[in-house]
C-alpha cells in the first residue's frame, strides 16, 4: 500500500502543474474516439458471433451457407377461412415484390402446375382406390363434360345420374329422362357436390360468391382444394405461413430491422382490406432483430436515466454541483475512451457486451464519489490550497480507490480465459473500460478539481465537532448483527434451493414482442417450431439412410429433404393409375377449344332444375334408399333450387353473375380434367423433377440438406438436450438452429462458472499480495461472499432465475463487493478507524457508491427485455446486499477481531 502510494503521489506530482495540458490530451482522445467509433464500431446479433472462432459449429454454418437467410422472417396468417388467408398472402406477397430495396424473395406457394403430371401420386394408396371407384361410378358424367365443359350440361348429367340410381327407373312423362340405363350402378348419390355448386351460383347471382370448386366433393377427397393447395398450411389449415427474404449484402442489426419494419408496415396496410385476420411475423431472424431493436432502446433509455439519477444522488449527498459534475465529467471521459478502445480493438459490439455502458456508469463513478467523500474530510483538516486537499486524498485514500478499480476491473478481465468470444469480449471492452475510468480518475478528476472544485470553509460547530463516525457499535450490537448475519444466511442456503440456470431463450425477450407471441402461437397450436437442425449429405443413399434413422427417433416430429418432397410408394400407385387409363379418352374439341361466353340458355337451366326438384322431394325418398344425412341432403337441395327458380325468371336480363359463375366453372373443371388426365398418365417423379424455387433449398454445389423439426418444446433444456442427442446419433456433424442453442447455452454456462472462478482467484491473490494477509483478505471480500449468498437466496424467493443475460451479474457483483470491503479495510488498516466505527466519509463515500450502482443497474428494470430486466433486479439487490454486509456486519466482524485479540493479549500478559 505504502508503495502505491509512493507511485501515485509521484504522478499527481507531474499531473497537478499542468492541469490544461492533461485537460487537452484527455479532450484530444475523446475527439479521436469519438471518431473511431463512429466510423469502425459495428453490431453482431447472431449467437454465433458470441461462440469462440475455434467451435465445431462456425465451421459447420460455414457449409450451411448457401441453405441459410432464405427464410428470414415467417409470416404466420390465421385467418377465419383459409381462403380469407389465401386472398391475404397473395396481396401482401404482390405488394412486397414491389419493394426490392426491401425484399429479395417471397415465398409463400408452390406453383401446383408444376406438380400437375404427379398430382394423383401425393394421394395415399387408399385416397388413390377411392377415387378410381369414384371416377369409375361417375364415368358418364366426366365424358360428358369432356364432350361441353358447362354448368347446363353438368346439370343435365347430374340429372340422368340421379336417374340411373334411382331404385326401380320408373318416371313419370315429365321427367323424360335421357339414356337411362338400369345397369348402373344404383347406389344412393353423395349429393354435396351439387349443393355446392347450387350454393355459390346463387351466391354469385346475388353478386357476393366466392367461388368453390365442387370435384374433391364428388371425387370423394372433400379435403381437397385445388385454390389451396401449394401452400404452407399447419394445424389442419389453422395457420399459412409465408417466408420472407430481406435484401441486405451483409447480415447487418439495422438491414435486418428495417426490412422487418417495412414488413411489418406492409402487412398493416394490406390489413385495411382483409378485415378479421390476425397476421404476425416471426422465425429466427425475426426474434433475433426484435429482441436487439427492445434491448438497444431500453438500454439506451436505462443509460440516461442511470446517469441521471448518479446526478442526482451525488448532488444530494455532496451537497453541490460542481463536484458532481466534475465527477460525471471524468466519468464520460473514461467511458469515450473505451468507446474508440472497443472500436479499434474488437471493432464491435454483442448482445452481451453491448450492456457495458451501463455497467461502467454503475461502476466507475464509484471511484469518484470515494475520492470526493474522502475530499471532504481533508478539506476541514488540511492547512492550505486545493492542491494540498488533493495531495493529502490521493496519499491516503488513493491506494485504497486504486485498489478497487483494480479489483473491479479483474472481475471483468479474466472473461478473456474463458474462451466464449461474447464473454470474452465483454470482459476486454468492461475491465480496460474500468482501467480507464480509473486513469480518468486520476488525472481529468484531480486537474478540474484543481480549477473548479473551490475549497468549503469549516462548517464544524461545537455540537458537530468530533461526530466523524456513521455509528459506533457496542459489544452488544455487534453480535446481534453477527447472529442476523448468519441467520440470512440459513435463509439464503434454503431458497437457493429454487434457483435454476434457465437456458430458454425466449424466456429473455421482451413478452409483448410480435416475434415472440407467434412463435409461442405457433409453438402451442402446432407443438412445431419454425427452427430445425440440418444435415448436410453428399449423396441420395445417405439422405435415405439418414431419413429413415432420424424418423425413428421419439423426439423427432418431421425430416424433410428434397426426396421427401417426392411421392412416397410410387409404383404401387402407378399401377393402380394405369387401370384407369381407359376412363379417359383422348381430348375432345369441348375440353381443348377456347374459352367461349355464350348466352346462358335460361329456360333450359330453369327446366332441368326443376327436374333435379321433383326428384328432390320427401316422397322420392324412398326410391333412393335414403337414409337420415341423404334426406338432410334433399331438403337442402330443394331449399336452394327453390332460391334459385325465382331469381331466374325475375331477372332475365342481368345474367352477369350467371355467366361469371360459368366462366369460373368451366376454368376449375378443364383444369381438374386436365389433372385426373395428366396423373394417369403420369411417370415416376424424380428430385429433378422438382421446381428450382424448392430444388435450390435442399440441393446447392452437389451436397443434399435434410431439415429435421423437433417433435417437444426445445427451448427448454431438457428436450432440447434430448432433440440434439439423439440428432447426433444419426449424424455428429449436425447443426442448424437448435444445435447452436444447445451448444452456445451449454459453453456461455460453463464459461459464466470458469469466469467466476477465475475473477475470485485472481481478485484473491491481487489482496493477498497488496494486504499480506490472509485474513485481511478474507475480510475484504466477506462483504462480496454475503452480498451474493443473500441475493441468490432472495432469487429463489422471488422466482427469478439465472440465464444467458443475467449471468453477467456474478462478475459484476464481484466487483462492487469486493470494492466496498477494500473501501473499509483500507480504511481500518490505515490506522484511523477504530473497531466498531465507520468513518463518515469512508461510509458516505461507500454508501453513496452502494446507492448509485444500485439506482444505475436498477435502470435496467424498466427493460421490456426479460434478461435486461432480471440483470437490473439482480445488480439493483445484490449492491443492496453486498452494502449492509459492507458497513454493518464487516465493522462488527472486526470490533469482534479486535475483542478477540485484546482478550488473547491480556490472557498473555497475565
């Protein structure tokens, strides 16, 4: 101690005559880091970038990235129909593509005419069966309509086929049935198909339809759509995603979050025209901007407030704001210089290293306020100018300022040993950024007090002279206090028991963030996330192999790859396809011939629904065989042709929904004709086949992806642990999403343990050598050892846990314990305390310290973020902790030394 004093009085010997020259090079440094940092400091958002350069998995991204950034950002629709969806994508998607500065892709559909000539294969065998029974009961129907795709002559089959099925064939004259034939087939007639198409035509009439295609209902696959098909749907069509790419060279924080602005903006707009939905953006690039755009604005808004309310306190404790300021000065100096330090050194920021700002603000004005608090005393004491003031603090309360600082910034330092590069890099960006707000301290500080401090006259009074000491405690006291001590401490051990290292990471974000709320939408409908692990493989053999491994495992819900998208059992289906080729003669002039607009023939239409009326009625029943849902079938049909008749011979003229009806008819039969035609004359589908829009996803530079979805919740520890290990036992090498969290979360935990350790070892031979003395050391950081216990047992009764955003506490609270401790012992061991007292200024100056870390760090409670949040309560109660274990049970403890040595030394001498 005494040789650091020596050393420092020697540079504020060189620093106090020139008081404009240190003044000028301090602002000619903060000039240049002003500089730097505005043109070379950047932002890295990604967990990867937080991951040492030697891991396993920078390597295996690295092959990932012509597969990645493709899917930025999903766009999650629910809709009250899926049509209502469908009509929502298409407009943003158009209105998207029309902002290229914006956006480089969307992708929201696959083009079905692509996969026309193999549409029938993606039917399962027994989907396959029913619909060549169906195509085989209907056979008439679908030649004539090859013969005039129109809704009369649709009509008119459906008529004859009623006819044919009907028990018996008798009719009466008016019926006058054509080319009834008794030796078909006569089973009773699904008649949904015709209640569709009699629905949306008087719909249409009425100038409102939205028009339905009625062949999945007449071909027995009533789930199928062909306006919806090609589309990402999950839950049974619950929710349709969408993809969005952004367009940005670099993968850059503000790129990024502007494209997701624009978009989301986008999806507003479109909003005003589709009523009822509810539409979100989420995915992984999505979380990460969302959770960095909340974090930056709250820790900018928590830096200002924090140094605000520092302002604050000290004025009021220092009673003058000249001090203050010269303090906030000299901290703002320190913290410009880490600034341009960070800047030309690590050349960015991180989702971890970017809250030092704060911490320094919390931090390094402590030292500050200690010299000033001990400013104070010496200038009552000291005969001369505020030369002399600053010379007499720097002798004696300088080694003690010194030593915190030190201790502080070895907190921080040994973050570098860990080798987890975000841990890494805030420990060089906080621990030099604390060397550099002491060097600040020592020479901005002292130069502007020299110029700006004044001097205070004596205010001692006959009834203040001689009360230098906060508190004096008795014998008594001193051990209650000890026995509170260790009674918080029984507390502590037991709700310890609660705490837990949480590893979801959206368990940090801020709860209301868009991303976030679809994501656990999508997470709790779908039990699917929208990450997946990838395996890349060289060849088809190996994608097959490794499919049929990965869906055995209970933990896996879907594989995807580009083999996956094929048909499955192609030949089995092929030979049931060929059994049908003569159901389909070659194309007639109807089916091939343009698009014609004739005038609807009214009068016929009116006649043959009236046919399909008689035989609609309660008393034709029975000729069907009809059970109860047929019946229900009948009325419904009555109902509507009875709707239909007089809106036809009322308005004769204004057929315009009539033959929009047709028109939209005519298209969605020609092309499911054209489909049943193609699928059964189709070949067997090959990867080559596929599109290059879905090709390129899953086959880039001849290596193959395979997308592996989690079947559990894996952003909890557990079934992500489980969802990797047995991923890995199909393929070592594999990555993705859910590998990179299991494997950062388990590297950024073992590092926050290894910092720990380090930061206490190297703190504890740093006191060692400075004290020479065990005990004095374990004194010093008694305060540190308390402070922690006490606040990891008041997380365990609050139900905060520790994660990846608060776990920078642990060094954190090392230095603000140990730096009170040093504070006091140094104090003790300079001879000018007795035990069982704490000096005023050495307890103003501790306190005052304890009281703006805790408001500074407590800032960060206002933080949407949940990380930030549990970080600010952490350090806001653990500066609370550490200051009673500081300036109540530290003083005890060595009244209690004390006692304990003159007892010794009188049973000695006796």
């Amino acid at each position: 101690m005494k040789r650091g004093s020596g050393l420092l009085r020697v540079w504020m010997a060189w620093v106090l005559p020139r008081p404009y020259l240190v003044l000028g090079a301090a602002l000619l440094l903060c000039a240049a880091s002003i500089f730097v940092t505005v043109k070379r400091l950047g932002l890295e958002t990604g967990q990867l970038d937080l991951i040492s350069p030697k891991h396993p998995l920078i390597r295996l991204n690295e092959e990932l990235r012509p597969f990645r950034g493709r899917d930025a950002f999903t766009v999650v629709v629910e809709a009250p129909s899926p049509r209502q969806a469908v009509a929502f994508i298409q407009d943003l998607a158009s209105r998207l593509r029309n902002q290229p500065q914006y956006f480089k892709e969307v992708f929201y559909r696959i083009d079905p005419s692509t996969f026309r000539p193999w549409a029938l294969l993606y039917l399962s065998a027994e989907d396959l069966r029913r619909l060549a029974d169906r195509l085989r009961e209907h056979r008439s129907l679908l030649r004539g309509l090859m013969e005039e795709p129109t809704l009369e002559r649709f009509l008119k089959l459906v008529n004859q086929e009623m006819a044919r099925r009907m028990i018996g064939g008798f009719f009466t004259d008016f019926l006058k049935e054509e080319e009834v034939h008794q030796d078909e087939k006569s089973d009773p007639m699904d008649l949904r198909f015709l209640m569709r198409v009699l629905e949306d035509l008087g719909d249409s009439m009425r100038g409102r339809g939205v028009y339905r295609s009625p062949w999945p209902l007449l071909l027995g696959e009533d789930h199928w759509d062909p306006e919806l098909e090609g589309y990402v749907w999950i839950q049974g069509k619950r929710y349709l995603l969408a993809t969005v790419t952004p367009r940005h060279e670099k993968e850059t924080f503000n790129k990024a979050r502007l494209s997701l602005e624009r978009l989301r903006s986008s999806i507003q707009e479109v909003l005003r025209d589709h009523p009822g939905l509810e539409v979100g953006v989420t995915g992984q690039e999505a979380l990460k901007t969302d959770e960095m755009t909340v974090a930056l604005g709250d820790m900018q808004v928590a830096t200002w407030m924090a140094l605000g309310a520092i302002c604050l306190l000290m004025i009021l404790f220092l009673r003058t704001v000249r001090r203050p300021l010269i303090e906030m000065i000299s901290l703002a100096v320190g913290m410009t210089w880490t600034f341009g330090w960070t800047a030309l050194t690590v050349g960015h920021l991180n989702i971890l290293s970017m809250v030092f700002a704060p911490l320094l603000s919390g931090l390094g004005v402590d030292y500050g306020i200690h010299w000033f608090s001990r400013f104070e005393e010496e200038e009552q004491r000291v005969q001369g100018g505020i030369r002399e003031v600053i010379e007499r603090v720097t002798e004696r309360s300088g080694p003690g300022i010194l030593l915190a600082g030190l201790t502080a910034a070895l907190s921080f330092l040994p973050l570098v040993l860990t080798g987890f590069k975000g841990l890494v890099e805030l420990g060089m960006i906080t621990g030099m950024g604390v060397l550099f707000t002491l060097l600040a301290d020592f020479t901005v500080l002292p130069a502007l007090s020299l110029l700006m401090a004044g001097r205070r006259q004596s205010r001692t009074t006959p009834t203040t002279r001689g009360k230098t000491d906060l508190f004096r405690l008795t014998p008594k006291t001193s051990r209650c206090i000890l026995a509170a001590a260790v009674i918080f401490c029984a507390l502590s051990i037991w709700g310890s028991r609660w705490v837990h290292f949480d590893l979801n990471p959206l368990h940090l974000q801020a709860k209301d963030a868009e991303s976030v709320i679809w994501e656990t939408k999508l997470l709790r409908g779908s039990k699917r996330s929208v990450i997946y692990a990838s395996l890349l493989s060289p060849n088809r053999t190996d994608v097959l192999e490794k499919t049929r491994k990965l869906e055995e495992l209970p933990t896996v819900a879907e594989v995807q790859s580009a083999f996956s998208l094929l048909p499955k059992g192609q030949e089995p289906k092929l030979a049931i396809l060929k059994g049908l080729r003569g159901l389909f003669p070659p194309p007639t002039q109807g089916l091939e011939g343009p698009p014609h607009d004739p005038q609807p023939d009214v009068p016929a239409l009116k006649e043959t629904l009236s046919r399909i009326l008689f035989k609609m009625r309660e008393e034709e029943a029975g000729r069907w065989g009809a059970g109860g849902p047929l019946r229900e079938q009948m009325a419904e049909v009555r109902l509507l042709i009875k709707e239909l008749l007089p809106r036809l011979e009322e308005s004769p003229g204004d057929l315009s929904g009539l033959r929009e009806y047709e028109r939209r008819f005519r298209e969605d039969l020609v092309r499911m004709l054209e489909i049943l035609r193609e699928g059964i004359d189709s070949r067997p589908m090959t990867v080559d086949d596929l599109p290059p829009l879905i090709k390129d996803r899953y086959i880039q530079d001849g290596k193959y992806l395979i997308r592996v979805y989690p079947k559990e919740f894996i952003w909890d520890r557990e079934p992500l642990n489980r969802f990797v290990r047995d991923i890995r036992t199909v393929d070592p090498m594999a990555a993705g999403d859910p590998v990179t969290l299991h494997d950062f979360t388990f590297a950024f935990r073992q590092a926050c343990i290894k910092a720990s350790l380090y930061a206490l070892t190297a703190i504890g031979l740093l006191l060692l050598v400075t004290f020479r003395s065990i005990l004095s050391t374990l004194l010093a950081l008694l305060p540190l050892l308390l402070g922690t216990l006490w606040t990891v047992g008041l997380m365990g009764l609050v139900g905060i846990h520790f994660n990846l955003a608060n776990s920078i506490f642990i060094p954190l609270i090392v230095g603000a314990g140990v730096e009170y401790g040093v504070i006091i012992l140094s104090r003790w061991r300079e001879g000018r305390m007795e035990p069982g007292r704490l000096p005023l200024s050495t307890a103003k100056g501790v306190i005052l310290a304890a009281l703006t870390t805790t408001v500074g760090f407590g800032s960060l409670m206002i933080s949407r973020h949940q990380g930030i949040f549990s970080l600010g309560f952490l350090a806001f109660s653990g500066s609370l902790c550490v200051l009673v274990a500081a300036v109540a049970v530290l003083p005890a403890l060595l009244l209690e030394i004390q006692r304990g040595r003159r007892n010794s030394n009188r049973e000695v001498a006796s």
